[in-house]
C-alpha cells in the first residue's frame, strides 16, 4: 500500500475551448462578439486567480478484477464495467483527487447573489474544466515516476457517476484519500463539497 501524496498550488494547462464547450459555444453553432468574448476571457483569468488547487493521489494493488467487480488491497471493492474494462491488465490502481478549494465557490455565490448569474455561470464553467485538468498534471507527474519502472499509465480515467460506476462509490474514494483532510465533505447524495472537487481513477500496467 501507497501512502497518500500530496500537490498544491497548482496552475494546471487546461484547454480553453472545452470551457467554451461547457457554457454552449462552439465555432459551428455560435459566435460570440468581441464584447462579449473580451468579458469572457476575463472572466477566466479571473477564475484562475482565485482558483487554491490541490492535488492527492495514491497507488494501490488491484488483488482481483472479476468484472464489473474490481477488488483493492484493503478489501474495497469498486463496481463498474466500463471501469473493469479500464483497468484490464492493470495491477495497480491511481486514485486522485483535485479541488478547487472554497474562495472560487464564494465568488460564484456571491455573483449569483449579486444578480451576476451570467458572470457566475462563466466563473462556474471555467472552475470546473481547469480544476479538472489538475487530474492531468496528477498523471504526468506519475507517470514520470512509474516509467523507469517499466510501467504505463492508462489514456483515460474514470470518475464515480462516469456510466454504470456509480456516484455512491465518491464515499470509497472519500475515505481512501482522506479527503476531509483537504477541506472536503460528501453530503448524503454522495456529492462533493466545495463543488469544484473531483475524484478519478486510472490504472497502472506494466509495458511488457
């Protein structure tokens, strides 16, 4: 078993047109004016500026995956075919976390409050995408680390309510990654509080 790691401060390189996607603009469909593109783009930056990313990860051996089942070396066991198929020929499993942290929240609140709900919805879209891409920067660093080993990262990574790997399974994740020591709490729907965390998965193989 893997101690749990730790990354703050991130600045994460994130796509900016997949938060252009998230608020419904696209090069085919719609145009934004040069006003409102320019607010846009502030907005963002202004998203970054008060984004507190951290980052947690920790590696643990998969005992068994007899799908959708997949079993953990402390017994837990995750649910999901798509997830099973993932992590297919893996012996071991990356779990992660990012979060946002509380002040971009309080931004938001305080534009809804405010009347700003425009404003607010672009704060929202920007947080979520560039606290996501953290979960990148996760995956490089260990990749970098696991390569000398002789080992590979999968492509992707799955999050519980990704498909049949149910949401409910954010409470596994939640007390493997000691998440409350990261300022986060799960309510009784399994969602994450501050908004702006996430928890993914990905599997480790060997090359040969």
């Amino acid at each position: 078993m893997y101690g749990i790691k730790i990354m703050k401060n991130l600045k994460p390189d994130y796509n900016k047109s997949l938060i252009y996607t998230r608020l419904g603009y696209n090069k085919k469909s719609a145009e934004l004016s040069t006003e409102a593109f320019k607010e846009t783009e502030r907005l963002i930056e202004l998203t970054k500026k008060t984004l507190d990313i951290t980052a947690a990860y920790r590696m643990m051996n998969i005992v068994e995956i007899k799908p959708p089942y997949v079993i953990l070396e402390d017994g837990t066991v995750l649910k999901g075919q798509k997830l099973s198929k993932l992590l297919e020929n893996c012996n071991t499993a990356l779990l992660m976390l990012a979060t946002g942290g509380k002040k971009v929240m309080e931004l938001i609140t305080r534009l809804q409050d405010e009347g700003r709900l425009s404003e607010a919805v672009v704060v929202d879209a920007a947080a979520s995408e560039i606290t996501d891409s953290a979960l990148d920067m996760v995956m490089a660093h260990v990749a970098q680390i696991i390569r000398p080993r002789g080992q590979a990262l999968t492509k992707m990574r799955f999050s519980p309510g990704y498909g049949d790997f149910d949401i409910t399974q954010q409470r596994d994740f939640y007390r493997l990654l000691d998440a409350q020591s990261f300022g986060i709490t799960i309510n009784d729907a399994c969602l994450l509080l501050p908004e702006k965390s996430v928890f993914a998965i990905a599997g480790i193989r060997n090359y040969f």
